[in-house]
C-alpha cells in the first residue's frame, strides 16, 4: 500500500467534524440521485426514497466502512476508546478507585524494589574505571587461611612486574592523633600507595593527589584531607591548601582535599601516602616479606580480562615463591584471587534483594488478581452494553480492544499513582539499603526504574483487559435477565482466588523461615552474658595524657572508684567490645613455631583488656588465669588465648606457657590463660582466633567501659559520668549503650529482611482476604433466590451456612495444598540454586526449607482469615428472609 | 474488507475488480460516487451493477492511496457533490491493473479453450 500524502492523510484526523459532514454529504446525495431516478422510473417519491436506501445497503455500516479507510483510523478509534473507557471508570468511582489503588499499591511497591536494586545491584560504580577495578586477595588454603593480604616487598613486586595490571595500590586504616588543630583530635587515616587515588578514577577536588614522590622514603609527609572532614573539622577553610598539622611527631602539609565522593573501603577523615606512617615504613614490615595484611586493589589494563590478569599475577605469586622460599609455605605459592570491586560490595545483599524482588512480583501478581475480580464482577453488569454495541455493527476486535485499552488505562493510572507512593518512599528505601550494604547511597528513582515501572503497568493492564475478552464473549441475546449469573465469569473467580490463596501460603511460608531464622540467629550463644552490661567510650585526651603511666594512672582509678559504687557488680575496660564487628586479624608470631620459617603467620583478633573483663562478661577460663592486678609493667608480658587460637596452632597438649610475640619476636608474650570463645564479627560466623593482652602492659589512650549491673545498666550512666568527671572535669565519656543494643544491631540485617518479607507477606494476605469476601459477598447476592427458596422449603440457617462454608473451605483448602506444594518446590529448588555464589538458603539459619511447624502455622492463619472473610457473607446469607428473597425478582 | 451483499447483483465483483472499473470510469472523465456507478452500469449495458455499498469504501481507498484525487464541486443538478479524478499515479496504476486483468483472461481463456 502506498503511503497517502502527508496533509491528506491527516486531514480526517485533525479535521475530524469537517469530514464527517462530508461523509454525510456524499451519501446523502447519492441516496437523492438514486431516488430521483428510481421516480423517473415511475416509483411514487416516498417509496423511491425507500428503495434506494435498500439499494445502497446499511447506511451506517457503509460510512463506517469509509471510516476505516482513513489512514489514522486507528489513532480516532483509539481515543473513542480511551474517552469512552474513562467513562466507564466514572460511572463506577468506588470500583475503579479500589482497582487503582490496589494496583497502585502492587505497582509501588515493585518500583521501590526496583529503584534499591537499581541502585546497589545494576548502576555502575561511582569511580571512574569502576568496571576494571578488582580487588586482589592471597589465600594460603594449605595453612587453612584465607585473605592473609599482600606485603609490602610483594606489593612492590607486583607493581613493578605485572603486566595486565594497569594499576596495583594498597590500603590500611589506622588511627592516629591530629595535632594543629584547636583540639587534639582522633583521626581515622587511610594509609594509601600513592596512585590510590588516581586507580579508582577520583580527582581531588582542590589541590593535588599524592604523587610518586610522596611515596618515597624518608619523604616530606602529605595528607589528603576527605570532604567531609574539610566540612565538618576544618569549616571548609578555603586555605587549607599548605597548612600544617602534627601527626606521629612528624609535620604533615595538606596538599588536596577529595570530592565528596563515596570511598572505598572506609570512609576515612584523611589519607597519607604508606611513607607517612611510622608503622608500614618502618623497615622490619616494609623489607619483611612476611609482614602481610595490607588490603589491595588492582585496575586491569582495557583489553585484559580477569582470568588473564589472575593467571599472570599466580604466575608472579609462584615466581616470587620460587625466588624466596623462606616466605612461603612449605607446600608452596599463596593462591590469587581476582574478584571485581562491583562484585564484592554487592554479593552479600543481592540474594535478599533477589528474595525481595520475587515477593513483590508475587504481591503485584495478587493484587492484579484482585482487579481482575472486580472487573469480571463488572463485566456482567455491562453485558447488556457489549451486546447492544456488538448489534450497532461493532466487531468482536472492536469490543476486545476496547476492553484491553480500558485495562491498560486502569494500569497506566496505577502505574503513575504507585511511581508517586514509591518517589516518596525512596528515602525510606536507602536508610533500609543503608544497613545492608554501602551502595544504598545510590539509590534513586532512575529514568530506567522509571520506565521499567510504567513498562510494567501497561503489560500489567493488558493482561487485565486480555482477561476481560476471555469473558465478553455475549451471545447477541438481548432476552437475557439484567441479573443472570455469569457461570463462567464466578468460575473463573473462583480460580482466581484460589490462585490468591496459594501465592499468599509461598509468602507466608517465606518469611515464616526468615522469622524463625532469625529468632535461631538471636538465640545463638554469643559466648558472653550480654544482659546488663553497660558500654561507654572514654578517649583521653592526648596531652593530657602524654605518658602510658599517666593512662593507666586514670584508668585504674576509674576502674577501683566505679567499683566501688552501689549497683555495679563488675567493671573493665577494653579496647574492643565484642560484636560490634571492629577487629582485624593481625599476624602474630609464635616462639614454637618461629623456626619453621616462611610459614604463613598466624592471625589473630588482638584485644586490651584489664583484669576482670572476663569476669564483667561473663566468659569462661578454661585454662590457666584471666588477668590480674599483678599483670603490669614490672611483670613479664603476658597474653591470653581464644580456645579457637589455641585449638588451631597447638591441637594437642598446651598452649599455657607457650610464648608469641607481636612485634616480630622484639618482644614475647606467655600464655598464661585459655578462654571460651567469644563471636566477634556475626553471630551466624564461626568463632575467629583471639588473643587478649592487658592494659597494665599496653596502656592505651581509648577504649571502652564495661559494667556489669545489678539492676538495670541505663541507670549507671550518671554516676559513670560523675565518676568520670571526679577524676578528670574535662573527660568526656560518651556513647553509652548496652551490649544487648549492640548485639541486636549485629542482627540488623536478617531483621530488615525478615520484617520486609512479613509485612509484604501479610500485605497480600490482606489483599487474598479482601478478594475473598468479594467474591462470596458477589456469590451469596446472586444466589439470594435461590437461598430464599431452601429456606422455605425447610433449609435451617445452619445448613445454608454450611452450604456458604463448604464452598470456602473447598477454596481454601484447595488453595492451601497448591500453595504449600509451591513452597516446597520453591524451597527445593531455591537450596540447590545459587545466585553469584551466594545460595539463597544461606539467608536461612537453622531452620530447613520444609519446617513443619512453619508450613502448619500458615496453613492455620490462612484458614482462620478464610473463616473470618466469609463471616459477613455467611451472616448475610442465613438472615435471608425466604419471602422478599422469592418476591424479589 | 470484502463487498457486502445485501442486494443481490447480476455479477459478484471482486475488490481489485471494482478497483479497475473506477480507475478506467475515472480515466474517461472525473465523476461524483453516484454518476461512477451509473456509469459502469451504462458502459457494460446493464451487466456490471455496481454494489453501491462497496463502491463508497473503495473510493476513499483509492483516494487515501493516492490513485485518485477529491474536489467538491456543483454537480449537473446544482447540487454540491463530490468529484473524483484520475492523478497521474493513478494513470500509471491503471495501466498496470489493465495489464494483469487482460494477462488473466488470456490465461482463463487458454484453459477454457484446452480440449
């Protein structure tokens, strides 16, 4: 077909009355040319006219025939459509409202989970080269270690000799004074290679980034000053440029100030290049190629891929074994793993927020259930009108695409009202992500999440209006009663809510598990009685405080005077309060063991502590001593053990009056104690390998207040602070909270996911439930003769109930066995499926996907919010008076 | 969309046909709906008659796809009509519709007259 000239083709659409009128006048004047010759012919006028309008056929449907010859005919037909649907929707507002808002509700909430996933999962990294950057780890899996870090003398050669690395750079945190300001101040210092920056693509925002020169030894030291320092510490003094501060009895100028750009991987108050820090430049860790621990990341040359990049830096790794054996183990090189940097901030959150995308899909699926209800309960009321307009002419293609646009323009209007709910709801949504993962900064309502939205209510409100045609099918019988019951239409109900059922039982079973996963998490022994234990941080000031005896001058008074006070039964200090998830390991040195050199060093968890910690906590001695007051600076060193620890390097016999050091053999320490282990990082995790050193011998400028009370730990706060004060007026304590607050932070995350899981859960529930009632109310409305009838033939309201109740329960039950079928099929197939590595029943804690008491508990609830939606129907039903039912025709 | 029969003529015609008929009517000279009509009847002596309301839907095909072109003007009776005339492409398309109509004749008579 050629295609008509541009301004003719319009003209009928945007001059629509005009054409019309034309329309008209050309078939009126045929209609009198014939008629004029049909009365030459001899007919009478009248029948002339009559005749030639039965010559000509079905005026109407001609002139619609014409109709559909103009090219933008279906543009004019769809808007009938849409004016004509908007119509309909008014004529109904309390159905059309419901149906909106249901799928708004639906629609809403896929568009808030899709913006979090948008923004953790699928938006790129806000680095610069974000997808080339991968982070590096070393694994000695013979030594039973995994992630022992790189370094410094590997580092260095594996900067200077990779060749699908474009960039190699390492980081470590430490905390350190910053003098020069008004106050001494603790900062947290990011110590970086020098390229650090320029890897992950970000530019400072004033002045310069470290260059190789900074990184050399015996350098002049520099700092990066982070932007949220800048603002908050340095009042975003534009002259920082140049400035000085004193760090480490060192003078450091400020050379830049960084964007506000997330970092990676802390977020630190300023950065220093590896020379600045007296720790990693000090020859015994910068020579020692043993000395490892430092995190690393490397950036891949463009066209390199990851497995060319980990196979090359293996084959450095096992260059490197071959050239100095006596750093290595005897089984040979460390293993290199490469793992993108997107990858590992993301993998441990994306099964939850696959788990999440699934359950809102299955709540939309329920509320477009719903909807679909209600316009089937609609559709046989508009019966009348489709039969009527299928008599005018109209084709069944017609009427079904009118249905369909009627659906579309019901999920278009949800679609638009659930992006608003979910818009509101983004700040919600990141304080959420926030607790799971880092990149919740991320998330927005993106122009992709957008469209992916409004794709969905559209598909959403086609299946609707496709729904409807499978309905509207009338026959041309206009005889038929105004309130004749649809069979088809209540049986296809019927599967819906069913269906409804079903979907409701797979989410109800999901966060059941999640719910029972997590109490199982809560209930772990932590391996410390956590009740009662009141926590606060005391930071000495540092020049204050400029001698280890002054420290531990303080401290110990501390210690006897809050002993000391009414309701406290037990008091310490440490420098890291269990579960609160701040300890690394760090290498240590054991005599024994010290001549099988080359060895991978042991890591341990290192913690100060004074004597009565265990005693605070409540952790028990299984060998040998806890700390006492003899334990100081004229004693010999001491330490003590994690069983974990002394479990791992010393499986049979003892490890009291074994020695390690610290400091690469400079010092040792004698194991004078074994303690039970304490879960540090998570509770879902193994115990890790700790040792515990005291205070007396390792003074220590902060740390954190324990105390045990008799009653109930808020109410120490004001004598702490009073105490506190007695010593020192200008000491601050601060950051009081219980250790059960921070163990139940430590649980943050499975709760987020839990709750979410719940509260969509019963969402859909409710929505099963409304869907439900609506359906039996419709069901016991139409059947109101036929009930009126059994009752005046001698049927009791007992019976009619049992009628009305039979049928629920058939539902019910049908849709429980359909849905608790699923659920084992979905938790089945979920065990032996892995997302990325991760498998889904990993999110599951002590609890197997077919718990029985979970699946009989929402079997339960589901009857029982059966039994209540059919109550007002039932009572309905049984209050039928048999004589206006029969009346009533 | 296919000739509905609500009187039944002399000669079922199909699409293309009536297609070929306005063209070659409007080749002679422009004409409103209704004079086509009675002219096809004259030409073919009473043979063709036209389904009038088939022709109508034709006409504003043939006009959509360029073959003919629309003016109103006053008609012999001083009434307003609407005229229709062949356009050049429509000239071209006649000649090719021409073409295939005399080549299918041909052919049907081949085979009519096989013994």
């Amino acid at each position: 077909m050629r295609f008509p000239k541009f301004p003719k083709a319009l003209k009928p659409f945007l001059r629509r009355k005009e054409s019309e009128l034309e329309l008209d006048d050309e078939v009126r004047f045929h209609l009198e040319m014939e008629a004029r010759k049909l009365e030459r012919e001899g007919l009478a006028s009248g029948q002339a006219r009559l005749e030639a309008r039965r010559r000509f056929g079905g005026v109407d449907r001609v002139m619609e025939e014409c109709r559909d010859q103009r090219p933008a005919r279906f543009f004019e037909t769809l808007l009938q459509d849409l004016r004509y649907g908007l119509r309909t929707f008014r004529r109904n507002p309390v159905s059309s409202a419901a149906a909106i808002a249901t799928l708004a509700l639906g629609i809403g909430a896929n568009a808030a989970v899709f913006s979090v996933i948008y923004g953790v999962l699928l938006s790129p990294l806000p680095y610069g080269a974000g997808d080339r950057l991968v982070v590096v780890r070393q694994h000695a899996p013979t030594e039973n270690q995994e992630d022992v870090g790189f370094s410094p003398p590997e580092i260095r050669d594996v900067q200077s000799s990779s060749t699908t690395l474009q960039d190699f750079v390492e980081y470590h945190r430490m905390w350190f004074t910053l003098l020069g300001g008004d106050e001494p101040q603790r900062v947290s210092t990011g110590v970086v290679s020098h390229q650090y920056f320029q890897t992950l693509g970000i530019q400072p925002a004033m002045g310069r980034a470290f260059v190789p020169g900074d990184e050399r030894e015996g350098a002049e030291p520099v700092l990066l000053v982070s932007h949220e320092f800048w603002t908050q510490e340095l009042a975003s003094d534009p002259e920082i440029l140049g400035s000085t501060f004193e760090m480490n009895d060192r003078v450091h100028t400020v050379v830049g100030v960084l964007p506000p750009l997330p970092q990676h991987p802390h977020a630190n108050d300023v950065y220093m290049p590896t020379s600045a820090c007296p720790f990693r430049s000090a020859p015994r860790v910068a020579e020692n190629r043993v000395a490892r621990g430092y995190y690393t990341l490397g950036r891949l040359l463009p066209e390199v891929s990851l497995e060319q990049a980990r196979a090359e830096l293996q084959g450095l790794a096992d260059g490197m074994a071959a050239k100095n054996p006596e750093a290595y183990p005897p089984s040979g090189s460390l293993e290199i793993e490469l793992e993108p940097l997107h990858q590992a901030l993301t993998k441990d959150v994306k099964p939850a927020l696959m788990l999440l995308l699934v359950t809102v899909g299955l709540v939309l699926l329920i509320a477009c259930a719903n909807v679909a209800s209600l316009n089937l309960a609609q559709l046989s009321s508009r019966r009348r009108e489709l039969v009527l307009r299928r008599s005018l002419g109209a084709g069944r293609r017609r009427l079904a695409r009118q249905l369909i646009t009627e659906g579309a323009l019901l999920g278009l209007a949800g679609g638009l009202l659930g992006t608003l709910l979910a818009a509101g709801a983004v700040n919600l949504m990141t304080a959420f992500a926030s607790r799971l993962t880092v990149r919740a900064a991320e998330i927005r309502l993106d122009p992709w999440v957008i469209l992916a939205t409004l794709l969905l209510s559209i598909s959403c409100g086609l299946l609707l209006g496709l729904m409807g045609t499978l309905q509207a099918n009338p026959r041309t019988n206009l005889g038929a009663p105004q309130g004749a019951s649809p069979r088809d239409a209540t049986s296809l109900r019927r599967w819906l809510v069913l269906g409804q059922l079903a979907v409701s039982a797979v989410l109800l079973v999901g966060a059941g598990l999640m719910v029972r996963s997590l109490l199982n998490l809560r209930g772990v022994e932590a391996g410390f009685e956590a009740e009662n234990v009141l926590t606060a941080e005391v930071n000495l000031n540092w020049t204050r405080y400029d001698s280890p005896e002054k420290r531990l001058a303080f401290f110990r008074r501390l210690l006897e005077d809050l002993r000391a006070e009414p309701g406290v039964e037990g008091a310490a200090l440490t420098s890291a309060v269990p579960l609160d998830g701040s300890l690394r390991p760090r290498p240590i040195l054991i005599e024994a063991m010290a001549e099988d050199a080359g060895r991978i060093q042991p890591m341990a968890q290192p913690r100060i502590v004074t004597d009565g910690y265990f005693e605070t906590l409540g952790i028990q001695v299984l060998e040998g001593r806890p700390f006492r007051l003899g334990d100081d600076g004229e004693s010999p060193s001491v330490a003590i053990l994690s069983r974990a620890l002394a479990r791992h390097y010393w499986p049979n016999g003892t490890a009291l009056g074994q020695r390690i050091s610290f400091d690469e053999g400079a010092t040792w320490n004698t194991v004078v104690g074994i303690v039970a282990d304490v879960k540090q990082r998570s509770l879902a995790d193994e115990a890790q390998d700790e040792v515990y050193v005291p205070m007396a011998q390792n003074p220590m400028l902060s740390g954190r207040l324990l105390l045990r009370a008799a009653r109930r730990p808020l109410e120490l706060i004001r004598p702490v602070r009073r105490t506190v004060y007695g010593i020192d007026g200008e000491q601050p304590v601060v950051d009081f909270q219980t250790l059960e607050q921070i163990r139940s932070t430590s649980t943050e995350g499975p709760r987020l996911v839990a709750l979410l899981l719940g509260l969509f859960a019963l969402l859909a529930l409710l929505i099963t439930v409304a869907g439900l009632t609506g359906l039996l109310a419709f069901t016991v409305s139409q059947r109101v003769r036929e009930i009126g009838l059994r009752m005046a033939l001698g049927a009791t309201p007992g019976g009619v109930r049992r009628m009305v109740l039979g049928q629920v329960m058939a539902i019910t039950s049908g849709g429980l066995l359909l849905g608790g079928l699923a659920s084992l099929v979905a938790s089945y197939s979920l065990e032996s499926y892995s997302l990325g590595g991760q498998e889904l029943t990993g999110q599951l804690f002590g609890v197997e996907p077919h718990d029985p008491a979970t699946f009989a508990a929402v079997g339960l609830l589901l009857l029982i919010a059966a039994a209540l939606a059919c109550w007002g129907p039932v009572r309905r039903a049984t209050h039928i008076d048999p004589m206006s039912a029969l009346r009533n025709d | 969309m296919g000739p509905r029969k609500t009187v039944p003529t002399k000669a079922d015609l199909l699409q293309g046909t009536l297609d070929l008929l306005i063209l070659k009517t409007l080749a002679l000279e422009s004409n409103h709906g209704w004079g086509i009509s009675q002219r096809i009847q004259q030409i073919s002596k009473e043979v063709l008659q036209v389904n009038q309301g088939s022709l109508y839907p034709a006409l504003h095909r043939l006009e959509n796809q360029g073959w003919i072109d629309a003016e109103w003007g006053q008609s012999e009776n001083r009434r307003r009509a609407k005229f229709y005339k062949l356009t050049p492409e429509g000239r071209l398309q006649l000649e090719k519709e021409t073409a295939n109509w005399k080549r299918l004749t041909a052919a049907v008579g081949r085979v009519l007259a096989a013994v």
